[in-house]
C-alpha cells in the first residue's frame, strides 16, 4: 500500500514537472504582450498629447494633453520597473496604428482639437479594454495589480477624451 502511493505520487510528479516550464512560459508570453503593448500605447499617448501642447489652440485641451502626460509617464515608469523585473521588453516605440493616427493628428491643422479629442477617444478605449483584460486574468500577481490600479485612471482618461470630443465636435 505505501509503495503504491509512492509510486502514484512519482507518476504525478513526473507528469507536472514537465508542465512547469511550460506554464512559466505561457505566463512570461503573457505578461510580455501586456508590457509590450501597454508601453507602446503610453508613448503613443505621450507623444499625442505633446503634439496637442504645441497645435491646440484650446485650454480644455492643453491641459487634458497635460493631464496625459503626467499620468502615462507615471505609468511608463512604473511599467519600466515591472518589465525590469520579470526580465520583459519594453516597446521600442509605439504601435504602427498609433503611429497612423499621430501622423493624421500632425496633418491636420484646420480640426486638431477634434481630431485629437477622437483620437483619445479610440486609444483610451483600448487602452481601457487592454488593461481590462490583464487586470481580470494576468497570471502574474504583478502585472495583474498594475493593471487594476492604472486602470480607474485609463477609465478617468476615457471620459475626459469623451468629454472633449463632445466639446470639440468634428465639422
């Protein structure tokens, strides 16, 4: 009886040490998409919101643009310690897509305001929905608690970019 369960207890070790590595890595690729895409969405923020500081014409919006700033360096910054950490890489710049839509927001003089204040509308809605996503099912304790305290500020961004699109409607 007791070589029994010593021999069941062996089997069962040999069949979760494999999975081990496995789930580590399945968490490392988790957690990497998240600091990948959560950093290139706040440089595209950054970089967004100090091309608005320089074409807005607007108070409202110089100083959501402010506003923006401030909150994503924080974030970036602690997103750096989080990446430095598990040993995960940070986006090296931001996403193509947000790098489209800076390109629009630097074209487009006669309806900055507007535009920007869409665009803010857009990023923070997947930014929202991207931090969502972590906060609920990140598999590191981590990433996890990151998300769902930087996300009720992403919420907070959204309804001000919401607020602003209302107050600068598009022609």
């Amino acid at each position: 009886m007791k070589n029994a369960a010593l021999l069941r207890g062996a089997l069962l070790c040999a069949f979760l040490l494999p999975a081990g590595p496995l789930l580590a890595e399945q968490f490392s690729s988790q957690g990497q998409h998240f600091i990948g895409e959560a950093s290139a969405a706040g440089m595209a923020e950054i970089g967004a919101a100090k091309l608005a500081l320089k074409k807005s014409q607007s108070a409202d919006v110089k100083t959501f643009a402010q506003h923006i700033i401030d909150d994503h360096s924080k974030a970036n910054t602690q997103l750096k310690e989080l990446a430095q950490k598990h040993q995960l890489q940070l986006a090296d710049e931001p996403s193509l897509a947000s790098q489209a839509k800076a390109k629009i927001l630097d074209v487009r003089k006669e309806s900055f305001d507007a535009a920007y204040a869409n665009n803010q509308v857009s990023a923070h809605e997947e930014a929202v929905k991207l931090f969502t996503d972590a906060a609920d099912h990140a598999a590191d304790t981590d990433i996890k608690a990151f998300a769902q305290e930087t996300l009720p500020v992403l919420q907070q961004h959204l309804e001000m970019a919401q607020a602003l699109a209302k107050a600068h409607p598009s022609d």
